[in-house]
C-alpha cells in the first residue's frame, strides 16, 4: 500500500474516531496509525502537501485530547516523532503545528503520575524537538512544563531525572525569557543546589546536562562565575573533551560541544581555554574523530571547531595543530595517493579535513560545507601572518585538487535539491579559493590549477539556471534561501575569483569581461546591489566597477532592474504592515500563474509588434537603440509578473494562516470548556473538603486528650527507661573487663606452648651440634700434619723462585738498553727522515724561485729591450737639440758657447 492511500485511510479513520469513540473505532485508527508507522515517511511533513499537513493537524489536535486513550496517545506520538527524524521536519512540527505545546499539554495532564511510559516518552520526543529550537514561556503549557520539570529534577526518580535535565537544558539554552522565568520562581536557589549536588553523580551524561543549565543560567552572575572560575574551568575543559573524545553515544557528545560553544561565548572562558596546557592535544584528539565514517560525529566535532575559531587567542593555536606536519607512516601513506599530493610532509589533522570534503558517506555534505567553511577561516588566519610556513603551502597544494573537484558534476536536469546544494558548495569552494588568493606564494598555486575554461563553464551553468530563453522567468529577489538567490550568489563568488586570477591564468580575463557583458548577468548583479547582506553589496559593488568602462555592459537594463526589486520590497514592506484579512481560499495556483504568464507573453508580443512597426515609442528610439529598449520593457514585465505570483503567494499563505487560526481558536474552546467543567468539578470537592474538616475538628479535640494522657505514660516509661540504660551500661563494662581477661589468658597459654616447642627443637640442635664437633676435630689433626708437609714444599719453591727473579732482573736490564739503542735508532731514523722532507720542500722552494727568476729574467731582457729602443729614441732627439742650439748660439760670443758646451 502506497503513502498516499495509507494516509486517506488514516484521515477517514480519524474523522470516524471523533465523530464516535468507540473501542472499535479507536482499534482502527491505532490499527492504521501503525500501518503509517511502517511506511518510509521521510521529507512528509516539510513537503507542503495538503493531505500530509491535515493527517499531521487531526494528529496533533488528538494528542492533545485528555479523552483519547493513553495507548492511542502513545501510538500517535510514536509516529509524529518518526514524522520528525530530519531537522526541516522538526521546525515544521515545532512551528506550524505547535506539537511541543501539545506535548506540554499531555504532560500537565499526567502530572500526577511522572513516572508513567506516555509521560517519558513525551519527554523524550520534547527533548529531541526542542534542541537548537527557541521556545518562548508564554507559549500554551510552558510554564506548567517548567515547573514540572524543576519539581521532578529535586525528586529522586533517576528513571525521570535524566530527561528532565535533558529537556530543561534544551529550553535554556540561548532562550532568555525562559531564563527569566526560572530565575524569577520561589524555589530556584534548592533548584541550584540540586544541581550542583548532580555535578557529583556518576552519570557524565548528568552533569553534562547540569552544567548546561547552570552555564545557561548563572553564567553572568555570582553563581557562575564561582562555578567557573579560574580554579574550577580546567577541570570542566577536561572532562567536557574527555566527553567528547571516549563519548559512548552522539547524543552525550552534542550536548558537551554544545556546553563548550555556550562557554567560549564568554571572553574570560575562551581567554582561559586559550591558557590550557593541554588544549592542543585535546584538540588533536577530537580531530581524530574526523577518521570515523559518522556524520554526526564530525557534524559535531566541525561545529565546536568552527566555535573555536570565533576567539582570536584559539584560532592561531588551532592553524598550528591542523597544518602540523603528518609523521613518517602517514606521510608515506599521502604519497600513494598520486599525482600532485607529493610536495612534502602532509598535515595528519588536516587530511582528515580534505577527506570530509569529498566523502562518500551518507549525509555528508553538511560537513563539507563546514569542512570548507573552518579551512576559510583558518587559511585566512595562517595567511595573515608575516611569513607563510611551509607545511601550509604543502597543505593547500594537497587541498586544491579536492576543493576544485567539487566544482564539478553540476546538472539542472537533476532536479533543485541537487542545484541547491552545488550551489552551496561553488560559494564555499570559491570564498575559499578568494582566501588563498589573498598572499602571493598561494595564490600562484591557484592559478597554476584553475583555467578559465572551468570558470567560463561554471558561470555558463549558473547563468542557464538562473535564466531561460524568456525574460519571464527571471527569478524575483526573494529570501535567502531561494534557490535564485543561491544561483545568484555562487554567480558572483565566480565571478569575483576570476576578477582576481584574470591576470595570472591565460585566457581568463577576457572571459571575465565577456561575461560581465552578457545581459543575464544583470539580474545576479541586481540581486547582490539590493541585497540586505554587506558582503553581497560590496561584491555587486566591485564587479559593477569592473563591468562600468565595457562598451556592452548593459547599464539601463540594471538600473530598470534594481528600481524593480526596490519597488518590489516596498510593495511587500506596505503589504506586511496592512495585514490585509484573507476572506476566501484563492483557487490552485496552477491556472492562475498559466493564465499570468500566457497574458504577459502576449503583452509582451504585441508591444514588440508596435515597437518594430514604428506605431509607439518613436520619441526613445532617438536616444537610445532599440533593443535596449526592448529589454527594459521586458524586464519590466518579467517583474510585473513575479510580483503577481508573490501576491498569489502572499493570498495562500494568508489563507492558511486564517485555517490554522480558525483550528487553534476551536482547540481554545475546548481547552476553555474543559477548564470550566475542572472548575466545577473542584468547587464540590471544596464542599466535600469543608464538611471533612468539620468531622476531623471533633476527632481532633479527642485526640488531644488521649494526647495528654500519652504524655503523662510517655515520662514514666522514659524514667524507667533510664534505669535501665544505666544497668545497660554497667554490664557492657563488665563483660568488656571480662573478654580482656579471657583475651589476655589465651595468648598467654598461646605463647607458652611455643616456648616448649621451641625448648624441644634446641635440645636436639645441641646434640647435633656436639657430634659434628667431634668430627671436625680429627678432620683439624689431619689437615695440620698436611700443612706442615706443604709448608715445607713452600719453603724449597720460594728459594727456587728467588734465583729465578735474579736471572730474571739480568735478562731485563739487557732488554731495557735494548729498548734504549733501538729508541736511538729511530730517533735518528726521523731525524733523517724530517731532514729530507725539509730538503725536498727547500728544493721545490729552490725550483719554483728558479722559475720566477727565469720569468723575471726574460721579462727584464725585454724591458731591456724596450729600453734601449727608448734610450736610442732619446739620443736622437738630444742630437737633433743640441744640433738646433748650436745653430742658434752660433751667432753669440764665445763664452756664451763654451758655457753651453760646458752644460751640455
């Protein structure tokens, strides 16, 4: 049987219990609420659809029911928390169907018996929906919860104890009215000794649970602070890792990451954690936990990861121990892995990092996305500092061929769910890639393995997904979560990454500019310039100044854009404030957006057959071209229609909203009638309580005078009583004085039977001792003739030895002058030794100078040379002077002659 038709039946079923609740009718719907038990059911509750959301309501509303029968209450409740396995699942059942507030309710209704199976495993199921979910005091059933819960957390039923705690830290966790209301109830100082007394118990899933209340609730008071201070908090850190690291089960290890998050959230706490001796061995060993094939387990591990590098003291200690190099086993193991991982020692921690990245396990890919997100963070924080180590440049060399493999694999065809989340992962991938590209050395490696054909082709995805041939299917600017938006986003995060490498990767920037002029960028860019997001705004930012100067870019068509997505906002800002009430349920959507879409198409036809022809629009066409013109209309249009379809939206949503009141008003009613019938009921038990105190007030004044009476009986047996305690204590000290002596005499016989055996045993030594001595006497005689014999013997050899050491004093003072020449001789014989050494090196001295000399000597011959060429020169010169001076003191005196001669 298929879901669909389980589900009809469970519906009709329903309707027959509340019309009439017979036990036949109750069988068949816990018959069929079974029967939907069975089924596969996941994704139901989130999917929207109109069958599975009224089979949750009539469920939800019967739980409730303080006339539906425990067991049935048990079978639905069973099956609205498998309904609720996933987290989507979960918020719808918290939120739309206010489940937790019908759970309280049935809780309240058996206050009287906490320990019954329906009220633990309400419990149990509000522990599950309540985690990571803010739920506020004032809804339906809270307070009488809470107080619940503070009553049976003092009790001593262990068996209740634990999911109480469970579900009290859930509501006090990041939940301020909650937080309040406890602290503003009479009992809540017994409320926090009970707690600390639970800090004691053997059970770690109890205190880590404790510690998660008092860490909610007294973390910035007095309390807290004498709770965590300075000589307490290294404990807690190591019992929380401890936790974490040896945990038995998820649901232990969630809770303590959980408690650890909530304290790093106080600076004095993180400053502490950054101070402990053993913070990264600890660290070390909860990274190990990434090598376990268990999502939840690394979903957690990455969230208390990502905790820590929110404090500035621990982010750098954490860049230390995730990029630490692996040691030899593993390093060998990371050059197995292939082509381009083998450029050094590979960081242990932070391969088990890159391995989430493309894991194959089921339910990874929120870890990815955690994964890439911490790796941001910390590549940020390694590649702020003055120098870049190289086991980080070895460790981005490993990463970038597994962060750019899952780039790839995107396909439209597969459906939105497979869009959206490549779309998560291309925004990821490329924030981290634009981290790396922030320092030279890395960014080189990321231009060595990107090319502008991935890029191109990404973008070329993105813009196909975002658009279609018809401007009517643009997206509007809608939510966050949108998958237009999300297109849109890992459009820009590429876009961006290729404005970084365009001048290091071939080929990249002109296809960066070719993209920023293509039109269906225009839509992207709007999204990010109108976006509500800083990060976005400054993206759409940057890249419009790039994309200004172009000659194609289309300008007019992204101002028409972002005037359309602003008016847009405005209408819905003007739309929420009027809270128009919806009177009748709008039609199926279906037709109505056909209908909308083939209207504006035709619109949209006819306005281009007036525009080709010349009929309108003649004054624009001066200006500007006419396909710009074109496109502003059609982009106009395109947003005339998505407003319209975000009207509808709204109208449905009003709708349900108006049935979803219409039930809870209907629940009020009833509530209210069974208010009133409790009321009634305790105003007779007031009557019949007023009449019993009259009866008991009588019996009361005899019971006085018996009470007398037992008094006056009460001292006479208290002064016998006396009596007797003092003979009673007499006779203890007699028969005390009476087992010392008896005491005394038995180890006194004790010790004389020893003594004789003793006496026994050393008078048969004595004999023993007298017979050997005998013996030992002739043996002496003996041994005396055969020394004096051997003395004898000593004396002959001692003389013999003598003339021996005589020959012997000889024979060395001839070795000794021996030793003596043979000395001399070798003295001499280094003597001549170093004296030809010296020769030889005076020789190759006299050899190498006698080769100077002749170097010298040819040298001078040819300055001599020289020389007398120069001095043959100089003599001819002065021939031809003194010719010319004779010849001009030819005509002087001849004095003046002889002088010159004389000089000369």
């Amino acid at each position: 049987m298929d879901i669909t038709t389980c589900l009809k039946s469970l519906l009709l079923a329903i309707q027959q219990y509340r019309d009439s609740r017979t036990a036949q009718h109750s069988a068949q719907l816990q018959k069929q609420v079974e029967e939907v038990s069975s089924l596969k059911c996941d994704n139901l509750v989130s999917s929207g659809q109109f069958l599975p959301s009224e089979c949750v309501s009539e469920l939800v509303e019967l739980a409730g029911n303080p006339n539906t029968s425990p067991a049935l209450t048990s079978s639905i409740i069973s099956l609205l928390a498998q309904l609720g396995s996933d987290d989507a699942s979960r918020e719808v059942l918290h939120s739309s169907y206010n489940l937790t507030s019908t759970l309280a309710a049935v809780i309240h209704h058996h206050s009287n018996t906490p320990g019954e199976p329906l009220v633990l495993q309400c419990l149990q199921v509000l522990q599950k929906l309540t985690y990571n979910t803010r739920t506020f005091q004032f809804t339906n059933y809270i307070r009488e919860l809470i107080s619940f819960l503070l009553t049976n957390i003092q009790s001593q039923n262990e068996d209740i104890i634990m999911p109480c705690l469970g579900l009290m830290a859930n509501l006090c966790r990041d939940n301020p009215s909650v937080q309040c209301h406890i602290k503003s109830m009479e009992n809540v100082r017994q409320f926090y000794r009970t707690l600390i007394n639970f800090l004691a118990h053997n059970s770690l899933t109890v205190v880590i649970f404790t510690l998660s209340i008092l860490a909610s609730l007294t973390l910035n008071e007095k309390v807290g602070e004498k709770l965590f201070e300075a000589k307490n908090i290294h404990q807690t850190f190591q019992l929380v890792f401890n936790i974490i690291v040896n945990g038995d089960g998820t649901l232990t290890r969630k809770y303590s990451v959980d408690l650890l998050v909530d304290l790093l959230k106080s600076p004095k706490i993180a400053d502490y954690l950054s101070r402990y001796q053993h913070f990264s061995a600890c660290v070390s060993q909860v990274l190990g936990l990434l090598h376990l094939k268990d999502h939840d387990s690394a979903t957690t591990v990455l969230q208390l990861l990502l905790a820590m590098c929110s404090a500035a003291g621990l982010r750098s200690q954490l860049c230390d121990v995730v990029f630490r190099p692996a040691g030899p086993r593993l390093r060998a193991a990371g050059h197995r892995q292939g082509p381009g991982m083998d450029g050094g020692p590979k960081p242990e921690c932070g391969l088990a990092l890159v391995q989430w990245l493309s894991s194959p396990v089921e339910g990874a890919e929120k870890c990815s996305l955690q994964t890439l997100q911490l790796l941001t963070e910390l590549l940020e924080e390694s590649l702020g500092a003055e120098s870049v180590s190289e086991s980080t440049l070895s460790f981005v060399e490993m990463l970038l061929p597994v962060a750019l493999g899952l780039l790839k694999g995107l396909d439209p065809a597969k459906g939105d769910a497979h869009l959206r989340k490549h779309c998560h992962r291309i925004t990821h991938v490329s924030t981290l890639l634009l981290a790396l590209c922030c320092e030279e050395s890395t960014r080189s490696l990321v231009s060595a393995q990107v090319s502008a054909q991935l890029c191109l082709s990404q973008v070329e995805v993105l813009l196909s997904c975002c658009h279609s041939n018809s401007p009517l299917t643009c997206p509007p600017p809608v939510s966050g979560n949108d998958l237009s938006q999300l297109c849109a986003e890992a459009l820009l995060k590429t876009l961006e990454l290729m404005s970084r490498l365009r001048q290091q990767v071939k080929d990249m920037e002109t296809s960066f500019y070719r993209m920023l002029q293509d039109q269906r960028t225009v839509t992207p860019l709007s999204l990010a310039l109108t976006s509500h997001h800083r990060e976005h705004v400054q993206t759409g930012l940057a890249l419009l100044l790039e994309a200004t100067p172009l000659p194609d870019f289309p300008s007019l068509v992204l101002g028409e854009s972002i005037a359309a997505n602003n008016a847009y906002r405005q209408r819905e800002a003007e739309l929420s404030a009027k809270r128009v009430a919806v009177q009748d349920v709008p039609p199926p959507r279906t037709n109505t957006s056909m209908m909308d879409a083939s209207s504006a198409y035709r619109s949209v036809s006819s306005l281009v057959e007036k525009i080709q022809t010349g009929m309108e629009l003649q004054e624009p066409t001066k200006d500007s071209p006419l396909s710009e013109i074109i496109d502003v209309y059609e982009q106009k249009l395109a947003g005339f229609a998505s407003k319209e379809s975000r009207l509808q939206d709204l109208l449905e949503a009003k709708a349900l909203a108006l049935s979803q009141a219409d039930r809870l008003i209907a629940q009020y009613r009833l509530q209210r009638a069974q208010a009133e019938a409790e009321a009634r009921k305790l105003a007779g038990l007031l009557k019949d309580a007023e009449r019993r105190r009259e009866d008991l007030q009588g019996q009361l004044s005899s019971q006085v005078l018996e009470g007398e009476r037992s008094k006056a009986d009460m001292e006479e047996l208290l002064q016998h009583n006396a009596r007797l305690q003092r003979d009673s204590e007499e006779h203890q000290t007699l028969k005390g004085a009476y087992n010392a002596l008896l005491n005394r005499f038995t180890d006194t016989e004790r010790l004389l039977k020893e003594l004789q055996a003793a006496h026994i045993s050393l008078s048969k030594q004595s004999d023993t001792l007298r017979k050997s001595h005998e013996a030992l006497q002739q043996h002496k005689d003996k041994v005396t003739a055969e020394l004096q014999e051997r003395e004898e013997e000593i004396r002959s050899l001692q003389l013999d030895v003598q003339k021996k050491n005589g020959d012997v004093a000889g024979l060395r003072a001839e070795l000794r002058s021996r030793e003596e020449t043979l000395k001399e001789k070798d003295r001499e014989r280094r003597d001549l030794e170093e004296t030809v050494d010296v020769l030889r090196k005076e020789l190759n001295r006299t050899e190498q100078a006698r080769k100077d000399a002749s170097i010298k000597a040819s040298s001078l011959e040819l300055q001599k040379s020289q020389l007398e060429a120069k001095l043959k020169q100089k003599e001819d010169e002065l021939n031809k002077h003194s010719a010319m001076i004779a010849m001009i003191h030819s005509l002087s005196s001849g004095k003046l002659k002889s002088d010159v001669n004389l000089s000369l």
